[in-house]
C-alpha cells in the first residue's frame, strides 16, 4: 500500500463554514493522488444537539462528562450529522467518500475511562476495513465513536483516535487542523520545527501550555511509533498551504 497520510478535521473549524468549504475542495484535490484517512470530531455540534435536547453537559476537571443520554447525542452528532455532511461534501467535489464510525468493523476497540462515563481510550485498533475502502478507491472519513470491548459505544478524544490510526498505518503524515497557526512561542509566534526530543523541555519552561500540551504529547507519541512527521497547522489557511509546525525525529 502507497504512503497513507491522516488529516484530523473538528473543534471550532467545524463552525466555520468558509474554512470547511475551502478545506473540503483542497481536500478532494490533493487526495486525487494521494491515500488519505479523514478523521473528525465535532465539539461544537455536540453542545448545539445537547443545547436543543435540554441535556445539561457536565464536566470533571474539564473534559466532558458522557452518560447514556449524552452519549446517544454524541454519536446523533458525530456520525449522524457532521460525518455525514462531510461526507457528502467530498463526493460533491468528486470524491468517493464513505462515511463510517470507529465503531464500524470494530476499527477502535477501548478501555473505558470510568471518570469520565461512555469515553474510550483505544486499546486496539484493526485497519482491516479502512484498508479495503482505500483499496476499493473511496476515502474514508471516520468520526470518533468507538466501542468498549462488550461492543458499547464509547465517545474518543478525536485527535487521541487520529494519533492511533496514523500509528496503526505507520503514516507518512499525520495533520491535526486547528484554528491557531501550529504551536506558538511566548511572543505568539509560530515554531516551525520541533524535534521530539525537545518536546518535554518546551512544556516544562511552558512554551507549550494549557490544550496545547495533549496534542504535542499525541504527536510526539506517534512520532516515537513510527509516524513519520506530525503536522499542527491552522486550519483556516487551507490544506495545501500548510500553515503551522512539524514535529518529527
């Protein structure tokens, strides 16, 4: 199989209509000759589904609390709706896409984060049917909801789901998009390179701060594991033009 490269699409990116617009139509130029897995979550149409449901969210130490009818708006949001919307969005610009969840063909099985409810953190990952779809010609779009070893489905951090499939695949590329321009210094300027083995250096001076610091830790995760570079660039500027930082060895 040719070099794969793993793009992850979401959080605030998913409100912005013009930067979705200009992403999707990059996105289905560049994977005309290229082999690429889009991963996504959905941060914002989540709180909308809950918001509308009357289901209050609940948080401990910041990161989302999923009980049972949180979880159903989870997955109504993620694979119903923007999963979905994406998927259409690639085949309007003539691409073959296939929208499926982490559930589909077992593809992310998890521990449960007990603390944290119905949320999943992938144990094992089988790239059997993303593999087939990509040998089939369809780009597979994928968002995160996995399952629990009983088969429950479970809510992944979306950037935690990437990280693993890319390190299952041995990634030529793995680009996490987000709306600031990659990793930032303390004069708010881009860092263009980081080496893996500075990373724990620039967290403890704390360069690198706040959410900042899971995502560097999943790229220098999957740098360790084989991926072969890990982009963070600004998702507003488009795929073709990668805006931000590389991490790599």
């Amino acid at each position: 199989m040719r070099a794969v490269s793993v793009i992850k699409f979401g959080g605030s990116l998913t409100k912005n209509k013009d930067a979705q617009k200009k992403f999707i139509k990059e996105l289905a130029e560049i994977s005309k000759n290229n082999k690429i897995i889009l991963v996504h979550g959905g941060g914002p149409e989540i709180n909308n589904l809950l918001s509308r449901l009357n289901i209050e969210s609940k948080f401990v130490n910041g990161l989302r609390y999923t009980d049972e009818q949180t979880l159903e708006a989870v997955e109504m949001a993620l694979s119903g709706k923007v999963n979905k919307m994406l998927m259409a969005e690639l085949i309007n610009c003539g691409v073959r896409a296939v929208g499926i969840s982490a559930r589909d063909g077992a593809i992310a099985v998890c521990d449960v984060k007990q603390e944290l409810g119905f949320v999943g953190e992938p144990t094992k990952i089988d790239i059997s049917l993303i593999e087939t779809l990509i040998n089939g010609g369809f780009f597979p779009v994928i968002s995160s909801v996995g399952m629990a070893k009983d088969t429950h489905a479970l809510n992944i951090n979306a950037d935690t789901l990437a990280t693993n499939i890319a390190i299952a695949f041995k990634a030529d590329k793995l680009i996490f998009l987000t709306d600031v321009a990659g990793v930032l210094d303390k004069d708010k300027k881009t860092i263009r390179e980081i080496k893996v083995s500075e990373v724990d250096e620039l967290i403890k001076n704390e360069v690198i701060t706040g959410g900042m610091i899971p995502k560097i830790n999943s790229c220098k995760k999957a740098v360790e594991e084989g991926v072969q570079e890990v982009l963070i660039v600004d998702g507003v500027s488009g795929i073709k033009n990668l805006n931000g930082t590389v991490i790599k060895n």
